[in-house]
C-alpha cells in the first residue's frame, strides 16, 4: 500500500544546479500537487494538475516546472536552484477535487547553498 | 479570497488535559474543511474533515471538530491529550469551485507529561 511515493528524501544543491524531485502515486488519482513547507509559513501550492496532460500554476511558481505525462507521475523541477528554494517540497494527490482529502508524500529536504 | 488564520503557533498542554486548537477561515462560498497532523519527518496526514451535514465532526485518535458558520471557526478538540498527539497541526480549507487547498500556518502542539 505505497500511496504517494516522494524521492530522494534529502538532497543537497549548489546554487545554479538543477534538479528533479520525483512523486509517483498509486491509487489511480486525478489530482496531484506540488507544496513547499517553510518554517512558520505553513504550505504553499506551487503547481497543481487535474490529470494527465494538463497542469496549472499555484501560489509561488517561479523557479520550479511540472509535467505530467502520466496518472502516476507528476514531477518538478527546479532549473536555477537558489537558495530561496531551501525548502521541504511535499506532493499530494487526491481523488477529486471537490471534498476529497488530500494524500501526501513524505516530502523532499532540500538545501541549495 | 480564501485564507485560514491558526491562533497560536504554539500550544502546550499536559498529559490528560483539553486540547483546543484554532481555526478561523474566510471564504466568499461555503467551504470544505480540514485538519491534519504531522509528525516530525512525516507528510501530513488527515485528521478529520468537514463538507456538509452534521457540523461536529469526529476524526481519528479522539479528536474532533465543530464547524461554526457564524463564528467562521473550525476548532479541533480532543477531551484528553496524550503523549503520541505531539505534532504539529494543520487547518485547511477548500472550495467546490476550486481546484485548491489553502492551509494555515500550523500549530505545534507539546504534551507536557
């Protein structure tokens, strides 16, 4: 019973680098998004996608790309890593989008130094 | 616009006692409702949730919720804390025209043995 699948765990970035963090989800959902969680600042939505194919911007965008080629799989990508991008990033998938709840990963610590 | 307002960063209470967390939220429509905990290294998880019907809900591990339209309050209680409920904690709110979630900023909840 995986549910949502988040890897690596901890990475580390040198300013400028780039890099992928990978979610996979299991449970045939339609919904995945991408949060990054910062002390005292709760989460914030960063991309969203409502199926294969298609995808949408969140709250605080810039810097990061999505895609979705498939159900299962909704990655992002970071181009430029700055430090402003210090963070821990957590995907989530839901069923629906009206009352479902949200299913999470167990997010990506990543530091760009 | 949707927001969430958490009172209280952080609460401390002692093994046996009240647990009452904060939730107020602002919202143009009717929303859905929601609590979820996090534990350290850990994605969030889903406490309980509100849509429709009945407004005192019951989630997992003995916690509740009472939705109160005319306070916009969604507080999470639990009748007697204990040691494993250290977490953090999470309100949310969604709406059935949307495609987001909007989360507060969370709650650190101690239990003071």
């Amino acid at each position: 019973n995986a549910g949502v699948t988040q890897t690596p765990k901890f990475r580390i970035l040198k300013i400028g680098q780039s890099m992928t963090l990978q979610c996979t989800q299991d449970m045939n959902h339609n919904y995945m998004y991408w949060y990054r969680q910062d002390p005292g600042m709760g989460l914030k939505l960063i991309y969203y996608s409502v199926g294969a194919g298609i995808t949408d911007k969140g709250e605080v965008p810039n810097g990061y790309n999505v895609s979705r080629s498939t159900t299962e799989d909704f990655p992002l990508r970071l181009e430029l890593a700055a430090p402003s991008q210090t963070s821990v990033y957590f995907c989530a998938s839901s069923l629906d989008r009206e009352n479902s709840p949200l299913h999470f990963g167990n997010g990506t610590r990543l530091t760009v130094t | 616009a949707q927001s969430v307002t958490q009172l209280g960063s952080h609460v401390s209470v002692s093994e046996g006692a009240l647990v009452l967390l904060r939730c107020n939220y602002s919202s143009s429509v009717p929303p859905y409702l929601f609590w979820y905990v996090q534990y350290p290294n850990q994605g969030l998880q889903l406490l309980l949730k509100y849509t429709t019907g009945a407004t005192l809900v019951k989630g997992i591990n003995g916690f509740e919720a009472e939705f109160k339209k005319s306070e916009t309050s969604f507080h999470l209680t639990k009748p007697s804390a204990h040691m494993s409920d250290a977490a953090e904690y999470f309100c949310a709110v969604t709406l059935n025209t949307g495609n987001q979630f909007y989360f507060g900023t969370g709650t650190s909840l101690t239990v003071i043995p």
